[in-house]
C-alpha cells in the first residue's frame, strides 16, 4: 500500500519542480541591460567650438579677446558612447574623463571618478545639422586639423588662405599650420590661451620647426594681416622674461586674397 502511493508522490513532486526550475529563467529574461554598460553610435560625432568663441573671432579677429568669458569652449565628441573625452574650458583647463551615454535616447555626458561612472554632468541636444547644445550653451561643428597631438582650431577658423605681400610675394596660410612665403619660417603656431604674464595682445609663433618658434603680433584688419616684433615693457628678472608686451615694429603686411 505504501508502496503504491509513493510512484504518485514522486510524479508529482517531479512535476512541481520542473516547473518552479522554468521561472527564474522568464524573470531573467525580462531584465533589463544598464545604459551606462552599452556602447552605441553617436550621431552627431565631430569636433565642436563654442559659438560664443567662434562668433567673438569672426566679429573681433583677436583669440585674446575671445577668450574672455568662454568658459566650456571645445569638445571632440566620439562616434560612439563609452568612448572618453574631455571638455575644453576657456583654452585654458579641461574636465577629463567624460563619458558619452545614451540614456534612453538623451545623450549625455558623464563624469568618471576612479573607474567608477559618477554623475552626469552635461546633456546633450541636437540643434541643427552641424549645431548642439551641451548644457545651456551652443557648439558649432568645425573641422580642424587633428593630424597632430591637438586641433588646429584657429588655423582652421582665422588664419587659413592666401595672402600677398606688398612686392607681390605669394604667401600661404595652411590649416595644418605650414606656411609659405615668410622666407624661413616653414611653420606657424597660434596663441590661443592667454591667462598668463606676457600675452597682452594677440600672438602667432614662426618656425623653421613647430618646436623652436618666434613669437610676433598680430593684427588682422579689413583684408589684411599684420605681424610685428614683440616689444617688452615689463622684463620680470627673478623669472627670467617679459611680463608685460606691446606691439613693436611691423615686419609683415599682407592683403588677403579672395
């Protein structure tokens, strides 16, 4: 008799725990993945300016006074989230380690501490074509060049074309920063960030090499270019340099040409 009622038991007990095993497995699948663990395309990938910026250089042609008030003013955003980038403030710091998420169809971009996704700390909103938001303030799409160690920014939006001296002599302005027709200098270089002594006006370096370069200023006029010799007013002695500069003697005068 026991016998008999034991095979039924089992069968059900059997039954009762295949049943329970299946569940977990519908509950594992209903879970759902963490957007700060998936990598995705990013659309609107590309190197963007302030607008601020680059409507203060198209209005004044002087980075010096551009430069005043910026705050966030470039970001290279990657074409896919995960990816680390940084925010270039006032061309002078940067907030490292921004990581680009989805978040459920808002990009946006988060700050990592120790390995570790901490908080977001900018949205980002398409505008236009060639035109976001990240926070309150509005980035253009530009396209420098990135050949090097840093984006030749103001190579790209000032200084590129063709100009002409008075005798006539061809001269070039690259956007990779060559130039040609300035006799030995193969090479010019920018001065974009001027918090610092000695950068009271607006300055490019020359070079035979991007490494050893000669600084004069620089005056963009209706189209023109002048460059001048750096005048030193205030030589600091105990750190070895000028501190204070103006503008000395003009050396080049060029015509842009259309």
């Amino acid at each position: 008799m026991t016998l008999r009622l034991l095979v039924p038991c089992l069968s059900i007990a059997i039954f009762i725990s295949c049943k329970s095993e299946n569940k977990p497995t519908t509950e594992k699948a209903e879970t759902k993945l963490d957007f700060r663990e998936i990598k995705a395309p990013i659309p609107f990938a590309g190197n963007y300016l302030s607008e601020t910026y680059l409507d203060g250089i198209r209005d004044q042609q002087s980075p010096r006074k551009a430069q005043e008030g910026i705050d966030e003013c470039f970001v290279r955003i990657p074409e896919n989230t995960l990816v680390p980038t940084s925010m270039v403030v006032n061309f002078h710091e940067a907030i490292t380690d921004l990581i680009p998420l989805n978040n459920n169809g808002t990009y946006e971009l988060w700050e990592k501490q120790n390995d570790t996704l901490f908080t977001s700390r900018y949205t980002i909103a398409i505008v236009a074509e060639d035109k976001i938001k990240i926070g309150n303030k509005t980035f253009v799409k530009i396209n420098p060049d990135m050949s090097g160690d840093e984006p030749l920014i103001l190579e790209e939006i000032l200084f590129k074309g063709n100009y002409q001296t008075k005798k006539g002599q061809p001269v070039e302005f690259k956007k990779n920063g060559e130039v040609t027709g300035l006799g030995k200098y193969k090479y010019y270089v920018p001065m974009m960030d001027y918090f610092d002594a000695g950068r009271q006006i607006d300055q490019v370096g020359l070079g035979e090499t991007r490494d050893k370069l000669d600084y004069f200023g620089f005056k963009f006029r209706k189209n023109g270019l002048d460059l001048f010799a750096l005048k030193c007013k205030t030589f600091d002695e105990g750190e070895k340099r000028c501190v204070d500069v103006d503008f000395g003697n003009k050396i080049y005068d060029l015509e842009k040409l259309p």
